[in-house]
C-alpha cells in the first residue's frame, strides 16, 4: 500500500483508515448497521454501533410524519 501511496502522490494513509472510511460511507448512506457490521466482520452489530453511531442519519423526523400522518388517517376515519 506505501508503494501505491508513493506512486499515487497522494496523501499517506494506514490500511485501516479506508476500513473506517469505507463504513463511514456506508452508514452515512443509510445502509444497515448489520449488514455493514458483517461486512467489516464484526461479530455483533453492537461493535461497529459503537464505533459509528455519530453516523446514522437520524431518522427521528421522518418516523414523526409517518406517526404523523397515520394519526391524521385514524382521527379522519372517525
């Protein structure tokens, strides 16, 4: 990987930076903490939850409006 660095001219980084860069991309995207947490081999979810949970976009929001809505159905049905 220094080889490729070198004859690349880019900027030095460790193996283990584009591990961490790669699920941080994922996540950020909104793929699912298990299939990312098998995919980076972790033997629980738990593990890379705990790495990156800063990642996952919050969804608070958009489960609101689908509560949201469904109340508005339910009250309108009455």
């Amino acid at each position: 990987m220094k080889r490729l660095i070198r004859a690349s001219n880019v900027t030095s980084i460790r193996f283990h930076d584009l591990r961490h860069t790669h699920a941080s991309i994922l996540l950020s995207e909104g793929v699912d903490i298990v299939k990312v947490a098998h995919r980076l081999g972790h033997s629980n979810p738990k593990i890379t939850l705990e790495t990156y949970a800063h990642l996952i976009p919050n969804q608070d929001n958009e489960v609101a409006d689908i509560f949201h809505y469904a109340l508005n159905r339910s009250v309108s049905n009455l």
